[in-house]
C-alpha cells in the first residue's frame, strides 16, 4: 500500500468514528509521533493498562503482528 493510500485509508477510518475517547486516543498517537506533543499527559487509567501491556509483553504474553492478522483474516473470511 503506497503511503497516498494508507493515508486515505486512515482519513476514511477516522471520518467514521464517532467516539470521542477513541479520537482523543488516536490524536495523541500521531502527535506524539510526529513530535507535535513533546509533553504527554497520560491518565491513571491509561498509565496503568500501559503497565499491564508492558508486564504481559515480559511474561511473553503477547501475540506477533503475523498471529493477529491471521486471526483477523480468519474471522472475516479473507
């Protein structure tokens, strides 16, 4: 997918959401990665599902990019 693509694909994603939290989430995702929001402000609740990732991820608790989009593509038929 060249990026013209990906980026209209993203834009197409995101004019369809209508959940506020999931914009916000999704905002402050692409700031910090585009180095718009040098200070992130993470909530209690975000801080500690961020924990919780990071401790499964050492237990070995995680599943490769390839897993997950098998399963992915198994649910939808693809």
């Amino acid at each position: 997918m060249s990026i013209h693509q990906l980026k209209e694909s993203l834009h197409k994603l995101i004019d369809r959401i209508e959940d506020t939290e999931l914009l916000a989430a999704v905002y402050k995702i692409i700031s910090v990665g585009q180095g718009l929001d040098a200070e992130v402000h993470l909530t209690e609740a975000e801080r500690k599902a961020i924990s919780l990732g990071l401790d499964d991820i050492e237990a070995g608790n995680f599943s490769s990019h390839e897993e997950v989009q098998a399963k992915v593509n198994d649910l939808f038929k693809k």
